[in-house]
C-alpha cells in the first residue's frame, strides 16, 4: 500500500537529465517544474495548521524544485527565454512567500516588458516599496 511505503515521493525535478538541454527545452522543464511545485509552494507559504512533519516534507520538496529550477535556468544562453524561465521560478517562490528569493531573482531580470509584467502580478517585489 502506497501509505506505508516509507520511500521519498519521486518528483520531476528528481530526475536526472539523460542530456544537455537547449534553451526551449530547459524553459520548458523549468515551467512543469513550477506546475508541479506550485501545491508544495502553496502549502509552505499558507498560514493553514499542518503538522510539523507534513510542513517539513513539503518545505523540502519546493526547495528542491526551486534549486532544480534556478539550476536549469542558469544554463539557457538566450536572454529573453532565460528572463521568462526566471518569471516561472519567481511565481513558485511568490507562491511559497519566499519574497528574499523572489527579489533576488526580479533583479536577474534583464527585458523591461518580463519585469513590468511580473511587478503587475506581484507588486511585493518592487525594491521601492521594500
């Protein structure tokens, strides 16, 4: 029974890379990462009572995905597709209040359209409100 099996849920951002990804391709992994992180980004960055063990195991799993992610991200060439990537992780980290991580990641971002469409959906990020 799956209950019981005490081993560790494998995720996508778990699975190890058979080769180098072009840039397409590295955005488009770091964008199923984000989807598939955003319960465990949501559970970590909501105010409901879970039990230590469960807010820990799910704290784990987005710290994860958003390592896997940022290192991916890291790899593309392109300026445009590395700014959208980089618009991707910092939903998921906005998703999980990491707002520290999220800043971090807005000032990466290089095209003004990428950095005005992410400050209309999380103002938070603006250095000058901080």
């Amino acid at each position: 029974m799956w209950l019981f099996n005490k081993t560790r849920r494998k995720d996508i951002w778990d699975d190890p890379l058979e080769q180098p990804l072009g840039d397409i391709e590295a955005a488009h992994r770091i964008r199923e990462i984000c989807r598939d992180a955003a319960g465990c980004a949501e559970a970590v960055g909501s105010p409901a009572k879970r039990s230590p063990k469960n807010q820990q195991v799910e704290r784990d799993r987005y710290e994860r995905a958003a390592k896997a992610a940022m290192e991916t991200a890291m790899k593309i060439s392109d300026e445009l597709v590395r700014d959208s990537a980089v618009r991707e992780i910092i939903g998921l980290c906005m998703k999980a209040n990491n707002i520290k991580t999220g800043r971090a990641l807005f000032r990466a971002i290089h095209a003004g359209s990428i950095k005005a469409e992410v400050l209309i959906e999380h103002p938070s990020l603006d250095g000058e409100q901080a």
